[in-house]
C-alpha cells in the first residue's frame, strides 16, 4: 500500500465502527425492554443469562467493523461488501422482528438469512484478506447459537 493512501484507509475505520453503532442502535431502540421479554420467555435450559447479550455483543461488534475495514482497506469496495452490508441490514433487522413484533418464527427464518450471508460474507473475505474472515467466524458461531436459542424459543412459546 502506498504511504499516502494510509491516512484515508484510517480514516474510513470511524465509519465502520459508525454503521455497527447505527446496527446496534437500531436493535435497541426497536426493543427497549428486550431484557425483560426475555426473561418472560419460556427459555430452554441452555439458554444464556439476559447480561451476556450486552457484552457478546460488544465484542462481536467491534469484531465486524474492524473486519469490513480490514477487507475494504484491503480492496476498496468489493462484491464481499455488498454482502457484509447485506449482513448489517439483516443484523439490524433481527431484534426488531423477535423483540419488537413477538414474531419468533419469522425471526428464526430471518436469522437463517443473516446466518447464510455470514457465511457468504467470510467466503468472500477469505479471497480478499484472511484476518478480515477469522474476524467473522466467532459472530458466525454466535449467531448459529442464537438461532437454535430463537428456535427453542419458538416452539417454547
């Protein structure tokens, strides 16, 4: 990479960090007792404790922007990021649909979607950079638990 392009590719690592915000903001707000509902719920025996969300989250989220940028710094806009944003609309869309609507079996076909464009998302990251596709595999493992959680969920309930 050429020296002067470094101070534009750190740059773009505020926008990233901004869209996974605008994500998370978007699950919150469409759910502002997410934590209580869930709790409400009838939840199988594996289920997580309601104070692990916050924190998986966190960590997963800083885990997504730093791979877009990796990704993205690496080849400017690419196919793979048309299916990385594709994966924070679905992302976004998730929480509204299961705490939000009560809509649990629409939520597990949607979380089948955002768990395909993972996949999608580190297949075509793994061409571009490799760190960039690690980054996704524990968001990947997450979400393939929170759908076999989501689907108890919805036969529970």
């Amino acid at each position: 990479m050429v020296i002067a392009q470094q101070p534009k590719r750190w740059a773009a690592l505020p926008f990233f960090a901004a869209a996974l915000v605008v994500v998370a903001v978007v699950g919150s707000l469409s759910a502002l007792d997410a934590g209580g509902e869930y709790l409400s719920l009838e939840r199988p025996s594996w289920a997580p404790p309601q104070w692990l969300f916050g924190p998986a989250w966190t960590v997963l989220y800083v885990m997504i922007a730093l791979s877009g940028w990796l990704a993205w710094s690496a080849r400017g806009w690419t196919p793979g990021m048309g299916v990385y944003a594709l994966q924070l609309v679905l992302n976004a869309a998730w929480t509204p649909l299961f705490f939000g609507a009560g809509q649990y079996g629409l939520a597990f076909a949607e979380i089948i979607v955002l768990w395909l464009s993972i996949v999608a998302t580190i297949v075509m990251f793994r061409r571009i950079s490799r760190p960039a596709a690690w980054l996704l595999v524990p968001y990947l493992l997450w979400v393939t638990y929170a759908a076999s959680l989501n689907f108890a969920i919805w036969q529970l309930n």
